[in-house]
C-alpha cells in the first residue's frame, strides 16, 4: 500500500515522533550516572517531526521502555531494572541545571522520609509477636504423649476409672469446660481480651475479640469460633461462660449453648484410645459410661500437676508452663483438684494443697498484668472466684 494522498493527488507528509532524550546531567533515582543520550536520527526529506511534550515530574518505574508510545517516558537504573519508586525530575522549560538538581534533592530526601515512616508500620508489636511465640508453644512434656485439649485432660481427671462417668454431685465441671475452651483458643491464638483502656482496666470488663477464625480441626473449638464471630457486639469472659452454659434468661442468646459437651469430649477420648463405651443398667434407666482403659494416660497427666506443686514448685505463676497453669485453674474451678492429689501421702497431701491454694488466691489483676500472654488464664479464674 502506497503513501496517502491528499485531494490534488500530492503525497501526504508523515508525521513522526522524535524518541524521547533523556536530559543531560541528571543522576538517575539509584544514584548512578544517566545513560548516554538516545541517538537522534534526522528526518528523512518530506516528513514533518512532531516535537515531544515536556513532563515535569514522574512517578514510576522502569527503563525508557515509553520510547515511541504514548505517554511520560519512566527513568531506570542502567542495569536493565527498575529504579527506587521516587519522583523523578524531567527537563522543565525556564530551569537552570542546579535547580534542576536541587529539586531532585528535595523530592529524593521526600521519598526516603515516606519509605521510613513505612518501615516502622509494622502490623502488631513485638510485645504481641513476642506474647504469641510463647503461646504457642508446646509443653516439652508432652512430645511424645497424646496430645489433650485442655477440656479432655480436665475431663479425664473427673472421670472415675472404673464407672467411667463423672461425680453426680459435681455441678461445676459443665462451667468449667467452657472456660477451658476459652482458654484453649486464646493458647492457639484465636481469641483475645481486648486492650486496656482508661475505662475498662479489670479482666471481668474486658471483652473477648476475635484474633483469627481458621479452624482448629476440634469440633467444640471451631463451633465456639463461629459463635464469638456471629455475636453482634463482643462479650466478656464470664458471658460467655454462661452463653456457653446455656444459663442465660435470654431467649435469644440461648442458640449459644454448647450441646452435650462431656459426651462429645469423651468420644474424642475414645477415638485416642484413652476411654471405651459401655452400657450401665441405672434400676429404670440405662446410662452409656466410658471407662478408663489407657490408665497410664491419666497417671501421667495427675502426675505432672502433682510434680508442678511439689517437686517442680517455683513459686510464681509466671515461671509456671502456661498449659500447667491453666489446667490448675480448670480443675480448681470444676471441682476435680482433689482427685489429683488423692493419692498422696498426708503430708505431701496438705503441702500441695497449701500451695495451689496460694496460687489461686493470687490477685488476678496483678497476675494478668505482669505478662499478657495470660490473661485469659486469670481471666477465666476472676470469673469464676466472682461466680
């Protein structure tokens, strides 16, 4: 196809763009020195050059990647790559060369102001990465057991060996469970208290917040997640106690009860080998029960909590593995704390009780106050030391 004409029949002149040059003198954005200036070829015979119009300032990055399209041209580092995301100064008509490079200064010196206030951003403190790392992880203790759920050991330490069911004279542990599942999402980093402030300072007035909603692969824990993520507005530790407990005269907020939980608890145990199903005729009624059939499952945990007041006793709370701690408090608060040192000797008998009666009466402000990571912990015990 031959060149377009006009109406008398003459060729049209083409009109061609000059690529850009970049301007002499100036560093590139990486500090380095510019790449030599683009090869200027001239205008055949019969073409008009369309001139090039002047950006004054560019963000961006990239080489000279523009030449021949549309659109500012973006200056790289002379290496092929891409230069620091700063403002970059083009030739401006009426500027001398130092106050072109005066202005580069000012907007280099701008760019690596807003690239420090960036760095310092970070998404949570160090004290709460800190506060997590130590949550998170596990009780040397327990690397080669079968790892329990703060519920199932609580669970299992008020389960009689033989009968297979719980005391029916005990009325606590149903409340205690559900502040064993608190206390277990808050160690797997699901759930929190919220910060402190000028008019909420005391555990029982602060709320708990949702940290994450992965599931935890246990059923009883991943349906407390979607409860505390459905709620509307957030609850306090003992709220949520008793929304889980089903203890509530609202009719509405009863949809948060947790189900049959020792059955569902103590299925989870049979599934690890720990517990078995049986049937006992009760005169009028039969009852399914779940003895203890992997009893030294249960000998080692009562002896790690036997151990933790007396041989390993260190005197203070914070110096205590956080899970010993918590299954301390579980236990005091279902009711259960005496089967675990039933089988001591009188002395030994009164010195742990002694001094797990010392660390339950610790101020549980002051405790929680002295390491956030836990605060759930001496959260759940307020509530129920208030209760």
């Amino acid at each position: 196809m031959g060149p377009s004409r006009d109406a008398a029949g003459a060729p049209r002149p083409l009109r061609v763009r000059n690529p850009p040059v970049r301007p002499r003198g100036l560093l590139c954005a990486s500090g380095l020195p510019p790449e030599p200036a683009a090869p200027t070829v001239p205008a055949p015979p019969g073409v008009t050059p369309l001139p090039v119009t002047a950006c004054d300032t560019v963000l961006g990055r990239g080489s000279w990647k523009s030449r021949g399209r549309r659109g500012p041209a973006v200056l790289g580092n002379g290496f092929g790559g891409s230069a620091p995301a700063l403002p970059v100064v083009f030739s401006k008509p009426g500027l001398s060369r130092a106050q072109l490079q005066r202005e580069m200064t000012t907007l280099t010196h701008r760019g690596r102001r807003v690239e420090g206030r960036n760095s310092d951003k970070k998404p949570d403190s160090e004290e709460d990465a800190a506060a997590d790392r130590e949550l998170n992880e596990d009780d040397p203790d327990d690397s080669k057991d079968i790892r329990l759920t703060l519920m199932e050991e609580v669970l299992l330490l008020g389960l009689k060996d033989k009968e297979g069911y719980t005391s029916f004279w005990n009325d606590c542990i149903s409340s205690g469970l559900r502040g064993g599942i608190l206390i277990e999402l808050a160690l797997r980093g699901r759930i929190r208290l919220e910060p402190l402030s000028l008019r909420k300072k005391r555990l029982l007035e602060r709320k708990v917040l949702l940290k994450s909603d992965a599931p935890t692969g246990d059923v009883l824990l991943d349906e407390t997640l979607r409860h505390i993520k459905a709620t509307e507005s957030a609850e306090t530790v003992q709220t949520w106690i008793e929304l889980l407990t089903g203890e509530t005269w609202n009719p509405f907020k009863l949809q948060y009860q947790l189900r049959n939980v020792r059955e569902r608890l103590a299925k989870a145990l049979v599934e690890k080998g720990i517990l078995t199903t049986e049937k006992q005729n009760f005169l009028l009624f039969d009852m399914t029960t779940h003895p203890v059939s992997n009893t030294s499952e249960k000998q080692r945990l009562v002896k790690k909590l036997q151990e933790s007041v007396l041989e390993r006793w260190v005197n203070d709370p914070q110096r205590m593995e956080r899970r010993t701690l918590a299954l301390l408090v579980l236990a005091h608060a279902s009711d259960v704390l005496e089967n675990v040192f039933a089988s001591l000797a009188d002395d030994k008998y009164d010195v742990a009780m002694n001094r797990s009666k010392d660390l339950l009466d610790m101020d549980p402000e002051v405790e929680a106050a002295k390491a956030r990571g836990t605060e759930m912990i001496w959260a759940v015990l307020a509530a129920f030391n208030k209760s």
